[in-house]
C-alpha cells in the first residue's frame, strides 16, 4: 500500500549489496508524499538504516550499492547517485548519533551548512538563523556555546537544525531518539511535526521507538529481514495487534512482551502469510 498523496519520493522493490556479496535489503518498496512524515520501523539489523543510505547515496561509504530495483526523487532516478549531487537536490539526512562539529559552537555549526548552500546553490537561504532561532529558542540561548559540551538533546536539535539550513526539499531522519529521556523524546518529536506541519516539509523517519513515530507519522512501513513486512496509515498502525504486541510491547493483558519470547511468533506474524 502507497502512502497516500502526490508522491515525492518513491522505493520500488530495491536490493541492496554491501561488497558485492552481502544482501541488506531484499525488494523494499515505499513512498513518501509531499508534506507527510513517513515512519519506517523494525528492530535492529532489519534494514531500515541502509534504507536511508540508499536514498542519500551515503551507501558508497560502506562499499555498498543499489543492485535492484529504482529510487525516484521528485521524478528522477537517483538510485546510486553521490550523497553531494542529492544533497544539492535537496535530500538531507540527519544521522544517527548526533554528528556535530564538536569544536565549533552552536551558530558556526550552523553556518557551516548555510555557507556550503550558498556555495552551491547560489543564493540566499531559504531557513535562515533567525528562522531556526525562533523554532529551536534553546539554541538561540546557547549560540556561542561548542558544541560538543551540550547535552544530547540540544545536540539533536542543533544537527536538525543544521539540516533545514541546508534548505531540504525532503528531510531523513535516523535515531533522533536514540540515547534520549522520554521527556526529550517528547520534545524532539514535537519539533519534527511542527517542522512538516508548518513548512509541509515531507520527512521519512527511522525510529525504533514505534510509538513515539507513530504518534507524529502519516504513513508507516515495518521492517524485518530486509523487507517490509507490514505497511499502512500510522493510525491503524497503532491499532494493530501485532504492532502492539511486538512493536509497542503491549498484550491482550495490557503487559509488556518481547516477541523473543512467544513460542509461536513467526507463526502469528500474519503479514508474512
């Protein structure tokens, strides 16, 4: 199933090699429409990162490529392109593990992304450092502070911030929850909806916590294996036995279960019959 709207970006049924010899992903197929936040969920190893990787053209990095199947971004081919060519389209990626320029502060980081736009595009930017002050204030705050003395949740505004400088016609975000309190998980995916709601900026999003993607995404895509196992809208999503079950750690019962332990669990994984 599409995620519904025009589409901005669309994934047909890709496969993905890491040195000539090992298959990451195995036919994933998605699709992102203009102004929706799409979640792509799984648990560790399934492939939702090298997803990512094969719509930025980071996949080269690690000697892996596109071997099948199309990536089309606003109706070009893009699959196995270098990150600097989608990037100057407009495909950015925020990575996991929030990469600052750690002996810069805050503002200069920013500029780094503002001055390469310039540099390439030509001509002034379209989020300037007043917009992203007004959205991200703390940052405004902590402007002349390095960055690598601040806390992990100003360190995830700060390279999403960095990001939208970059002036993206469709944002990848990888992790923005990983290391994070559940307060500053609150807070950081309150920023991201307020982000597309106003700019109608489309973000695909990999999370592994389904529940706080869920609760901001429009579409939703689960991943096991190297293949997408189960998509939808994020509300039915949500309703999913399964996804509660498996993904949401929740039972009939109300408590919590690890799908490690149910003896049954391919069996009762339906979107795979």
């Amino acid at each position: 199933m599409a995620a519904e709207g025009c589409e901005m970006l669309s994934v047909q049924n890709i496969e993905v090699m890491y040195q000539g010899v090992i298959r990451v992903l195995r036919g994933v197929s998605l699709e992102v429409g203009e102004h929706q936040i799409v979640a792509l969920l799984g648990a560790n190893g399934a492939g939702k990162t090298t997803t990512l990787r094969a719509v930025s053209g980071l996949l080269h990095i690690e000697e892996g490529a596109v071997t099948a199947g199309t990536v089309v971004f606003d109706g070009h081919r893009i699959e196995n392109r270098h990150a600097e060519d989608l990037t100057n389209l407009g495909i950015v990626q925020v990575l996991e593990g929030r990469r600052t320029f750690t002996h810069l502060t805050v503002e200069e980081n920013l500029l780094v992304g503002e001055r390469r736009v310039r540099s390439h595009n030509g001509h002034s930017t379209k989020w300037t450092l007043d917009r992203i002050w007004s959205l991200f204030p703390r940052l405004r705050e902590i402007r002349h502070r390095t960055a690598g003395y601040l806390s992990g949740g100003e360190q995830q505004m700060l390279v999403i911030g960095r990001a939208l400088v970059a002036q993206p016609r469709i944002m990848l975000l990888d992790e923005p929850s990983l290391g994070l309190s559940p307060l500053l998980v609150k807070e950081v995916f309150q920023l991201v909806r307020r982000i597309n709601a106003e700019e109608g900026l489309p973000i695909l999003l990999v999370e592994q916590n389904a529940r706080a993607a869920l609760d901001i995404a429009d579409h939703g895509y689960v991943l096991e294996d190297g293949k997408v196992v189960l998509d939808g809208p994020a509300a039915s999503l949500r309703e999913n036995e399964d996804i509660k079950e498996f993904y949401l750690g929740l039972s009939e019962l109300g408590q919590a279960k690890s799908y490690r332990d149910v003896k049954h669990y391919k069996r009762r994984r339906r979107w795979l019959g």
